[in-house]
C-alpha cells in the first residue's frame, strides 16, 4: 500500500500499538500494522482494531503495568 503523507511503500509489521479504550490506556505488543518505509506512518485495518478492542475488553492477562505522566504544553 501506499502512505498517505509521504507516497512511498508501506510493509507488513508488529508493532506496540498505544490503544485507548473506555478512558484508559493500553499499550498492546505484536500488533500487525502496515508501516511506511520512508516516514514511520502506521496503518491499522479495522478488523485488527476491532480485535484489540474484544481483548481489552474481555478476561485477558497483563505482561506489566506502567506509570504514564501527562502533561499541558
């Protein structure tokens, strides 16, 4: 496929994915996405979206747990 922001090709990879779901932040490993091989821009097919959402959601075992700061420029 073909990046949307700098036209060049993009490939088949996993990735970390940060995924909010319900007002909380996930950040889900082995995510398959297609990946600009100029700029880094990453795509998600719905279906994989989808999926990631019904595992969330659902019973599912937690590798580790992170502390995240936010913070306002």
């Amino acid at each position: 496929m073909k990046c949307e922001f700098c036209d060049s090709e993009t490939s088949k990879k996993k990735v970390k994915k940060q995924h909010w779901f319900k007002g909380r932040l996930y950040i889900v490993e082995n995510v398959e996405a297609e990946v600009c091989n100029e700029c880094g821009e990453r795509y998600f097919h719905a279906t994989t979206l989808d999926r990631i959402d019904k595992i969330i959601s659902g019973d599912h075992s937690v590798k580790e747990v992170l502390s995240v700061e936010v913070v306002s420029a």
